[in-house]
C-alpha cells in the first residue's frame, strides 16, 4: 500500500544522515590506549577467538591521527592524564571514547593522590564499560552500542542542534549531592 510498493526491485530508500552512519560505523579504527591489566583483554579482544576483525577494527592505530575510537584500558595517572589528553586532541573529528574497566571509569580500588578518579575528567567519555577486568565479550559489546550511536548521529545543521539540546539537558540535570538515594 505504500511507496516502497510501488518501487522497482533495487530501489533502496534512505537518507544521507543512514548512510553516512552506516559508512561511519563500519569505519571505526581504535588508537590504543592500554595501561593496565584491562589491556591484555583489550588485546585478547584482537585475536583470533575474539575476532574483532569481524567489525573492521583488526588494526589498533598507534597514530591518533589514523584513530577515531579512543579505548582507555586501565587506571590513568595524573602524570599520564596530560598524555591522554594530547593524543586525544590529536584525533581527527568526529571520535569517541571508551572508558574499559572499572580504574578508568571511576579509579577503581586505587584511591589516592596518583591516580586520576575517572578518565572524564580529562576527556569526554561516550561509553563507560565496567568491570576488573571487563571480558572480551565485554569489550566487543560495547563497541557495538558505540557502533549503535554511530549509526543514528545527525549530519551539519541537525547535529548542532542535537548537540545544543544534550547540553541543556545535561545542565539541567541535578548534582550528585542533589540526589537522593543510594547516592548519600
């Protein structure tokens, strides 16, 4: 009853915003960032069991500027974190970044002055992948919800407005010592 009924065979309907998604997510080239026991995961994640391959992300990048997808794997120094930051600035847009294992996310079980309580205070992070050390499936599931949000990201005009409505929403949102709950 529709459009596509009235199409020939092999005509496909699309936008450019899919396509370049599409594009885009099939496309994904890791820099590693591995400094800890979450690395060797990260690691297990490329062999032959694992297969990253399958994604297109056989090749970890040690160029940020060949990099698109950041993984820190492991707990970050304060003395690592201004590092960090340079190979991030230094990948070409648009990048993402994933935080792997519990040290990155949060600092993990090392609470003290050394090491950096979360690698969100030195780089935006768009996935967080908790555990000590996070399993390869793990890893591999999270690129894929990575992959997800690839796919359905605004082009030009749309993805500012996109990005201005995410930071009033993040601004509108209550602090933590607002919250109530497990939080206190």
């Amino acid at each position: 009853m529709g459009l596509e009924e009235k199409l020939p065979s092999g005509v496909l309907l699309t936008t450019v915003e899919k396509v370049a998604g599409y594009a885009r997510k099939g496309s994904l080239w890791p820099a590693t960032f591995g400094l800890a026991c979450c690395a060797i995961e990260m690691m297990a994640t490329g062999g032959p069991r694992y297969d990253i391959a399958r994604f297109g992300m056989e090749v970890f990048r040690a160029s940020p500027r060949q990099a698109d997808l950041m993984i820190v794997a492991g707990r970050v120094s304060q003395k690592m974190a201004p590092v960090l930051r340079q190979i991030y600035d230094q990948m070409p847009n648009p990048k993402w970044v994933l935080a792997m294992g519990v040290c990155a996310s949060s600092g993990g079980m090392f609470n003290n002055y050394a090491i950096v309580q979360g690698v969100d205070h030195v780089v935006p992070v768009d996935m967080y992948l908790p555990g000590c050390p996070p399993r390869p499936e793990m890893l591999i599931d999270a690129i894929l919800k990575i992959h997800d949000q690839i796919q359905d990201m605004k082009l030009g005009v749309n993805a500012k407005t996109e990005m201005v409505e995410n930071e009033k929403l993040a601004l509108a949102t209550p602090s933590t010592l607002e919250m109530k709950g497990l939080l206190r």
